[in-house]
C-alpha cells in the first residue's frame, strides 16, 4: 500500500518509468467503504506515450493522483523508479502575479537549479514548447492555449522521467487542442518522456498515444488495451484513427451500459 519513487540521484536504467501491481482504492461513504479502483496492474515502459480512457468517474484521476504520490493506495503498489513524476493539470494552475518565466523558474528552483541558471533555463523551455520570447509575460497576457504551454514548460522543468497529464486539453477549443496534439507528440519524441495521459476523448487517446488503456465504469478495473500501430505524426481527422476510434467508442458504450445495469 505505498507509492516508492527513486532519488534523482540513484535514477539507472530500468524496465519500466511506472509499474502498478493490484492497486485499490476506496472512500467512506454513506453505506460504508466506496470501491473507486479495483486490483489494477499496469506498467509505462521508458518513452512509452499511454493514454487511460474511460467514463466520467470511472477513477482515471484518482489512478493518476496515486501514481503521482498525492494519495496513497488502499491495496496494492506503484513504483517510479526514474523519481517523483510531474503533473500537468486541466487548469494551468499558473501563479497570475509572476511571469511565465518565473512561473518556470519556481519549478527550477524547487528542483534545486542554481539561481544564476534559472533564467536560461526557463527560455530553454519555454523555446521547447514554441513560446520563445514570452518570459516575461503575464498570465492575463496569454492565451488559453499559451497558458498551457507555460504550464508543460513547467512540468518539464521538474526533470521527471514521467509526466502525468489530467486532461489538459480538455478546456480549449477543438483548434488550439490540435495543435498542441502535435506540440505534445513532437515533445514527446524529442525527450522520449514516459507520459501517462487521461483523457476521456477517444479520438484523442487515439491521436495521441502508442497504448490506450480503457478503464470500465466504477469500480474501475482494467477492461481492455491497445496497441496503436498508426505511424506519428498522426492526424485526429486521419481515417485510421476514426476507424480505431469507432471500435473503442463501442467498447466504452458496452461498459457504460454495463455499468447502469448494477
């Protein structure tokens, strides 16, 4: 019943960015202990992109908080052995009185980077994720989808082998939320990062990753996986990604159905 990250320090090669062994997960409730997870096992391999998909409340976030270490399973195990992973939220969560460079900055500085590289470093990534030239400004002065950026810029300045992402297109519009697919899918392969991504989009997990795992209604246990065989880039408008779509949007259907039927 633990989360287990490995020291920066002690980081060495290994077989999987994230391994989950037979986690559960309950709450009180009114009629007593709420089954939120039920005995999952999953691994992220080193520079494996997996998407979980699932209905609203099936326990996606829930899964992701567990991995990220912001709660502690009921049962079972997950390890990160590359260290703490970083987390990207729906809401960019940005601090509105600092820049977008010193929003990045603070990620350094609680990553223990020297204050005299700090700078160089948040233009090093805010550059990554095409925003050069926008250290310095505000919150309010940026876009939905700029706001974005600054925050995977600073999720990446955490230096983590794994990123976590909450669904973090899912406020923009269907433009912005295309392009930052392919933001994300160029600094991806750029950084081979492990990244764990939910989304409740099936077209999006489609897009996007090389494994969708789908996670049937509460209790959420795992119902199915697939392997993406679609070359990147991909297109969310591309026809194997629709056709692959059509077939897991049935899937998610039968368990959405399943799941009313309790």
């Amino acid at each position: 019943m633990a989360t287990t990250f490995a020291k920066a320090e002690d980081r060495v090669a290994v077989s999987h960015a994230a391994r989950i062994e037979h986690v559960s997960k309950s709450y009180p409730g009114p009629t007593g202990q709420q089954l939120v997870l039920d005995d999952i096992s999953l691994d992220v391999a080193p520079g494996e992109f997996v998407t979980l998909l699932g209905a609203s409340g099936c326990g996606k976030s829930t899964l992701l908080n567990l991995v990220a270490g912001l709660d502690r399973p009921t049962a079972g195990s997950i390890e990160t052995p590359g260290g703490r992973p970083a987390l990207m939220f729906q809401e960019h969560a940005l601090f509105p009185w600092l820049t977008a460079g010193k929003n990045i900055e603070l990620a350094l500085r609680l990553r223990g980077v020297p204050k005299n590289d700090r700078r160089g470093e948040a233009e090093r990534l805010l550059e990554l994720v095409r925003l050069t030239g926008a250290y310095g400004k505000r919150v309010h002065e940026l876009s939905g989808g700029m706001r974005q950026r600054v925050a995977l810029a600073r999720a990446l300045a955490q230096d983590s082998d794994l990123l976590l992402m909450d669904e973090p297109f899912a406020a923009l519009d269907a433009i912005t939320r295309d392009v930052l697919h392919d933001e994300l899918t160029r600094i991806w392969r750029e950084t081979r990062l492990s990244v764990l991504f939910v989304t409740h989009n099936v077209r999006e997990a489609v897009r996007l990753a090389e494994r969708v795992v789908l996670l049937s209604s509460r209790p959420g246990r795992i119902a199915r996986e697939w392997e993406i065989g679609i070359p990147q880039p991909r297109r969310i408008e591309d026809a194997a990604v629709a056709e692959l779509s059509v077939e897991i949007t049935e899937e998610l259907r039968g368990e959405i159905r399943r799941h009313g039927q309790h």
